[in-house]
C-alpha cells in the first residue's frame, strides 16, 4: 500500500479544472465499488439529474466517471437558434419560390405548346419542322394528309429524306418519275442552301408549291401550300391577256387598213381642183361667156375651198386616229413578243431635234415657248423608238401646258445621258406619279377629262426606256409642271469612243 499526501486544490488547479467550470458543471466520482461507499471527487451529485453527457475511466484501482453539463444545465434551445430557424424559413421560401416558378414555367411551355399545335393545326397549308438533323420535330394534320402517306410514318423523328423516298415510292411526284436519283439530289441540294422555294406536281394533278427557311437555330420550317387554283387562273389569266392582245393587234391592223385609205383619199381630195373631173368642169365653165364664166367660177372656188377645209380635218383626225391605232398595235406587240430594238450610234442631239421639229406646230399653235438646247453626245440606241418617246413627251407637255413654256435639256451624268422635258402646266398629284406609267391609267380630274389619248403612251415610253437598259421617271406638283426624265445609259465599250459636248439652249 502505497499512500501520498497532496494539496488537493492545487492538484485540482494543475489539471485545469477551475477553467472549465467557468463553462460546464462537471462531476468526477468513482462508480463500480460495491464493498466499500463511492467517492466524488468533484462537482455536485445533482448533475446526474440533468441528463449530462457521460464518459468512464477504468483504473486498476476502480471505475471512475466523467460527467458534464452546460453550466446552469443544458439550455432550452441551442445556439444561435433563431438566427438558424430564421436562415431555415427563407431557404425553404426560397425553394417554395423556384418551385412555384418551375410550375409556372412548365404550365406556360404547356400553354405555349397547346396554342402552337393549335396555331399550326389551323393552318389551312401543311406546315412542318425539321431539325438541324433533318428529323421531323411537329406538323400538322393537313401535313400528313398532303403528303398522302401512312400516317404511322409521319411521326416526329422520322427523317426527311424517307419521307420524301416514301413519297417517290408513291409515285406522288410527277417531276420524279424516271429520274428518282438525280431528282432526289437536285432537292438535298436546294435544301442544302438553307432557304428554297419547289414546286411538285402530285399524281393527282394538283401543284403543291413547298417552302423551307432556315431558322439561326438550325431548325427548318416548311409550309407546303396548294397552289392548283392559283396555276389554273394564272393559265387563264394569260390565256386572256394573250387573246386580248392577239385581238388588239388584229383589230390594228384591221383598222389601220382602212385609215390609210382614208388618209390618202383625204390628202388626195385637198388637191380636188387638179382632178380631171375638176379639170373637166373648169373647160366646161370656160366655154360659157364671160360673165358667166366670172359668177360660175367664183361659186366653184369656194366649193374646191371648202371640199380642201374639210378634206383637212378629215386628214388631222386621221392622223390623231392612227396615233392612237399604232400605240396600241405598239403595246400589243409588247405584251406579245416585247420590243425589237435596231440599235446604232447616233447623236442624241439629232434625235431631240428631229422630235421637237415634227411636235412644235402643235406647240407654236397653243401659244407655248419650246426651248430645245442641242448637247452633243452620241448613243447607241435605237432612234426611232427613243424618237417616239420623245414625241410622246413633248405631245403630252404640250396638251397639259395651257401657257408657259415647254423645254428639253440634255446631261451627261456618271449613269449615262438624262433628257430632261420639263413643261409648266397643270402637273399630276403626288399619289398619281407612279401610275401614269401603267397602261390606259389616266389621271381622272375635271381639268384633264377634256384632253384625249389611249393611256398607254407612258406605258409604252418606259417599256422603251427600260429595253434600253434606261429609265423613265417623271417629278411633278399639281398646279406648277413637270418634269419627265428619261434615262439612256451609256455602254461601257463601242467601236467607236463616245464624244458628249455641251451647247447652247435654242429657241
């Protein structure tokens, strides 16, 4: 037996203990002996009624007992409980919350698929989507009843390329028939360029025209519409316009005939006094005695005079009839096999001229000032047809001028050579500018409804203009004139080089 005296409380104190009762209520005391009564060593029996967490040490000597609570015993709640509960209720807000927005966002893409099938599925067209793979995404019912397939075919994820194989297999492509392959490449190709229009001929006869277009995502959007009343009407419509212009030149020609005749009579007829009936008729009143002869003769010069007046107008509103006979024999020979061009190097200057020397009477008669200036410039155009449009414009400058001026100005400019007509008369509203260039418009106003023509001179001016690889385009204020300009670009090589020289206005 060994046995030790020690200053307990400096044992205690060298152990740490004090300290750790700052923080915790701690119980040391021994457990197990049964011959003898158990010791407590430290701390306060009572802390074995607190529930303490409990550690054992087994010495040779007995079994001790470490127990140890919080100090003043375990607390109601645990550190920093609130600030824990409160973290707690926002992070399950927060998953509430991303909940919510996820059921939100699944209940719209259902809502938004809903209303697109039902968008796509009341479609009066088949319509379908491709992905950048080439499979079917969606389509619509029409779809699969244009397409004529079977319908358990027709599913998403299945490939363009065997649906269009199935629908070669039909025979439900005419243009296919016969040339499978290269007519099969020749659409993987067109497809391959990402946006193209086709139009496929079914078994039935009906013409299905198919359009695709490449979204930015890869996906591709196809809408096959049956366009078989279109193409019908469209054959009609040309049938139509093919006949009336068939029937516009024939009845040119037909009326032309006759105005010829009518013409020549007329132009015949203002020489009435050297016709050998007239001959006739003088060597019978010069038979007679001479006062006779002075009363006869007076009576039969005023009927020549008169017959010659009258033989006149005949000629001027033939003249005006043919204008109009060859404009529209004109504008039937466009519609029909467009315009023959006999093109050649001539100056600019000598065609205006040759135009403003044939209109200026009309001009001069109304009292109207022309003012031609004679730039230099040589085109290669045809002269007659650029003459006839020219015609055209000074005629219509000097039926729409009733006082002022009328004059013709040349440009040489970086596209070509601009003849300007510009005229000072009752110009053509804003919303009409366009339209006097479409055939038999005219402009309907109360100033203008007395001033005749066909409506087709504009037509036929710019269908000129154009051939030419020009233009025709008018500037006009109702009220203040206009200004008609017409466009002859200049080749970029001749066999000859091109001289433009400017000159002074004439009068």
């Amino acid at each position: 037996m060994l046995s030790m005296v020690v200053d307990y409380q400096a044992f205690l104190e060298g152990l740490g203990l004090p300290e750790f009762t700052k923080r915790y209520d701690i119980l040391i005391h021994e457990i197990g002996a049964e011959s003898y009564e158990q010791q407590t060593f430290f701390g306060d029996p009572a802390i074995l009624d607190r529930d303490p967490e409990k550690l054992e040490f087994d010495f040779p000597f007995g079994v001790w007992e470490l127990a140890a609570t919080t100090a003043g015993g375990w607390p109601k709640f645990r550190p920093d409980f609130q600030r824990t509960l409160a973290i707690e209720y926002l992070v399950l807000v927060l998953v509430l919350g991303i909940l919510w927005y996820v059921l939100q966002l699944v209940e719209a893409h259902r809502t938004n698929k809903r209303l697109l099938t039902n968008a796509i599925e009341a479609l009066p067209d088949a319509f379908v989507i491709f992905d950048p793979k080439g499979r079917m995404v969606t389509c619509n019912s029409r779809y699969v009843e244009l397409l004529g397939g079977d319908p358990e075919l027709i599913v998403p994820g299945v490939h363009y390329r065997q649906l269009i194989l199935a629908a070669i297999d039909r025979r439900n492509m005419l243009e296919a028939i016969g040339r499978e392959q290269e007519w099969l490449a020749d659409w993987e190709q067109k497809r391959k360029k990402g946006s193209f229009d086709h139009e496929i001929t079914t078994l039935t006869g009906r013409v299905i025209r198919a359009s695709d277009r490449t979204m930015p995502d890869g996906n591709t959007v196809g809408l096959r519409v049956d366009v078989t009343e279109l193409k019908e009407a469209k054959v009609a419509a040309d049938a139509a316009n093919k006949a009336k212009s068939d029937f516009m030149a024939v009845l040119s020609h037909e009326l032309r005939t006759p105005l010829t005749v009518m013409l020549g009579m007329a132009r015949l007829s203002q020489s009435i006094d050297r016709l050998p009936a007239s001959k006739a008729l003088s060597g019978k009143v010069a038979q007679l005695p001479q006062e006779d002869q002075e009363i006869l003769g007076s009576h039969v010069d005023a009927v020549y005079a008169s017959v010659k007046d009258m033989m006149i107008k005949v000629e001027n509103s033939g003249e005006h009839l043919m204008f109009l006979v060859n404009e529209i024999l004109d504008f039937a020979k466009m519609e029909a096999s467009g315009l023959t061009l006999n093109r050649e190097q001539t100056d600019i200057a000598d065609i205006i001229k040759t135009a403003a020397d044939q209109i200026s009477p009309m001009i001069l008669e109304k009292g109207l000032e022309l003012v031609v200036d004679d730039t230099s410039c040589v085109v290669h155009v045809d002269p007659k047809r650029i003459q006839q449009v020219l015609m055209n414009l000074l005629g219509n400058a000097a039926k729409f001028t009733p006082a002022g001026k009328i004059s013709v100005t040349t440009q040489i400019g970086p596209q070509g050579v601009e003849v300007q007509v510009e005229d000072t008369g009752l110009g053509v509203p804003d919303s009409e500018v366009e339209k006097i260039f479409e055939p038999f418009h005219q402009v309907d106003s109360s100033n203008r409804r007395g001033i005749g023509g066909t409506g087709l001179g504009l037509a036929i001016s710019r269908e000129i203009a154009v051939a030419h690889g020009g233009n025709l385009t008018a500037t006009t204020n109702e009220g203040s004139g206009s200004i008609f300009t017409l466009l002859l670009r200049l080749p970029a090589a001749l066999d000859e080089p091109i001289v433009c020289q400017d000159a002074e206005m004439l009068t």
